[in-house]
C-alpha cells in the first residue's frame, strides 16, 4: 500500500509529485510542496511494492506501458501478462467477487450482493464524487483558487 501523502516520483528527473510506496530504510521527508511533515518513510499498513521494489505507482504504469500518465490507486495488477488490469475500485470489488474463487480463502464471501446492488451504487457515486475524484480535483488544481472550489465541493 502506498503512503497517504505525495512526494517526487522521479526527483532530479522531473517535478511529477505522486503515490510513493513505503520505504522501511527511508529518512522522514517533506510534503510535496514542503508545507507538510515531517512524515516517516513507513507507516502501518504501507509496505514496500512486492512485485518490483517500485518506489512508485508512477513505476507501476511505466512498467505496464502506460502512456495517459494518470498514475491512480487503487491497481488490480496481474502478474502473468505484467499489466495493470483495472485501476477503478468498484470494478475490482466486482472482479474480486468472483474471478478469483478458486484462489480465495472464503469464495463463498459475497462482496457484490444483488439484494444490495442499488444502496451500493449510490454509497459507490458519493464516495466517486466526493473522494476519489474529491481528492485528485485538490491535488491537481493548478491554483489556490481552483484547489479552494475543489474542497469546498
């Protein structure tokens, strides 16, 4: 898991801020715009990436070939084919529900039930809107004006 806050994905390279994974040997460090911190390296629950020591999800997209750079969490990746196969959080909770059955511990945990499909779709749009996307209008706002709007909607 990646830490909760952004930092160089490529210092010396470019100014690109994003996701950085955890780093267990790492020094405190700054916020991206030096505002914020110190922060630790590593915290609970955020690991090193185990699939290629990759210090970001920069990283990740680069190595599947991606192009867009919109470098988004969460990431289904598979690991045979070496690509990212979805970066979109309810599509992975609906693969996660049954592609992955004869791997799971519990196939029989439902994560996706039809009886609750319509109160999930509306609790899936608020968080969309007001999270997920809350959270890249802030941080890609190219002024304090435009970051100022995006909070406050």
């Amino acid at each position: 898991m990646v830490l909760p806050t952004w930092r160089p994905t490529k210092p010396g390279v470019d100014s690109h801020c994003g996701w950085v994974f955890a780093d267990p040997n790492g020094e405190p460090y700054m916020s991206a715009n030096g505002v914020g911190g110190p922060f630790p390296a590593t915290m609970e629950g955020c690991e090193p990436d185990p699939e290629f020591g990759a210090f970001s999800i920069r990283e990740i997209y680069e190595r599947a070939g991606d192009t867009a750079k919109l470098y988004s969490v969460p990431i289904l990746w598979d690991k045979k084919t070496k690509t990212i196969v979805s970066n979109e959080s309810a599509d992975i909770i609906q693969m996660l529900n049954s592609e992955f059955n004869e791997f799971a511990k519990n196939p029989g945990l439902d994560l996706n039930p039809t009886d609750m499909k319509e109160s999930m779709d509306s609790v899936n749009e608020w968080i969309y809107t007001d999270f997920n996307n809350g959270v890249y209008r802030c941080g890609f706002a190219k002024t304090q004006d435009a970051y100022n709007k995006a909070v406050a909607s």
